[in-house]
C-alpha cells in the first residue's frame, strides 16, 4: 500500500523590508518622472529626451513597484 505523495512546498518566506522598500524606489521614481514629463521642472533637456526617459522610467517605476508587491505577498 503506497502512501499519497506529499507536495515538496516550502512554507513561503515574505521580505517585507525589501519589499516595501520597493514600493517605496518605484513610487518615488514614477512620480517624479511623471513631473518631469508634465513640466514641473525646469530642466535643459530636449523635449524628446524627456518623454522618452520619462516613460522608460515610469514603466521601470512601475515594474519596481510589482516586484515589491511579489516580496511581500512571498512571492
């Protein structure tokens, strides 16, 4: 008689300091990027370096605040 497998899972270990200062990285990278795009700051960059940093950026931000979110839940 053969026993039921057990699944091989490992209790899930949260990083709550890595993952909140994620969220935190992300948050404060897209929002600034998101004023560097609306104009708030009065930089000497052309106006085609700022859109395309700034959403570069902005998605970077957001990814970043995603994986914060994954540590968190333990992912």
């Amino acid at each position: 008689m053969q026993r039921p497998r057990q699944p091989d899972r490992e209790p899930r270990r949260r990083k709550v300091f890595k993952g909140v200062g994620g969220i935190a990285q992300g948050a404060l990278l897209t929002a600034v990027d998101v004023s560097l795009l609306a104009g708030w700051w009065a930089l000497p960059l052309g106006p085609e370096t700022a859109k395309v940093g700034s959403v570069v950026s902005i998605v970077t931000g957001i990814g970043t605040i995603m994986a914060g979110v994954g540590d968190l839940r333990g992912e």
